[in-house]
C-alpha cells in the first residue's frame, strides 16, 4: 500500500470508523494518524483466523495498536457462518493475546464510544460499564 494512499482516503472519505483496519499499522504514517485522530477500528479477530489474515490468534494486531492508543473495537463478523459471537471473540482475545481487564474495560468502552447512538446514550452505558466492579 502507498504510504499516502490510507492518508488520501481518509481525506476524502471521512471516516467515522474503519471496518476491520488490521492491516493499518503496516503503513506508520496511517497508523499514527487513526491514533491521532481516535478513528476507531471495528476489528472481528476470529473472523481474521477463519480467513487466514492471521494463521494464529496470538499473532493477531488487535492487542499492539491497542497498547499503540488505536481506538479498536472487538467485533463479530457473520458470526453464524464463521464462528465466533462477540463473547465468543472476547474470550479467544483475552486468552490468546494476554489482554488484562483493564484492556477489555477499554475495548468495551471503545465499543461504546464508537458505537453510533446519541451522545446521552453513549455516556449512560459508559457510566454503567464503569460502575461495573472487578471480580
């Protein structure tokens, strides 16, 4: 991919999100700018491995552009054809990739950040997802 070629597109098109985007960091340029700019990410980590994007999980981006300050998300893609819910996609993510809870706390505020709903709504599921103690 041409370095300005993510950048262009994200001048023309201006995005709210980016599906998927697991590819992202491999142009650093894009990468720091999704960071900058908190556009979120809609990552689907089991739907990469039934697609072979990554041949194992551990391998998987997801947790490094977390840990970089991307906004990802964890998502499920067609989850009844390739396997893999949301919870589904949260466990293998914890387990395979060492996420900590706080790190699927932000995931899951990501979520609602990035989610498309009034702004009142967004921050009552956050208030609730913070009320939330750990086990």
């Amino acid at each position: 991919m041409s370095p300005t070629y993510g950048r262009e597109a994200l001048d023309l098109l201006q995005f709210e999100c980016i599906d998927h985007g697991v590819r992202s960091e491999e142009v650093p340029q894009l990468m720091q700018r999704l960071i900058d700019e908190g556009i979120p990410l809609t990552v689907c980590p089991l739907f990469n491995l039934r697609l072979r994007v990554v041949d194992n999980l551990a391998d998987h981006t997801l947790a490094r552009m977390l840990r970089r300050g991307a906004v990802i998300t964890i998502n499920s893609d067609d989850p009844a054809y390739f396997g893999g819910y949301i919870g589904d996609n949260y466990m293998a993510c914890a387990n395979q990739l060492g996420l900590q809870r706080q790190e699927l706390r932000t995931l899951a505020a990501n979520s609602i950040k990035a989610a498309f709903l009034a702004d009142d709504v967004k921050q009552h599921w956050l208030q609730k997802l913070n009320s939330i103690q750990p086990a």
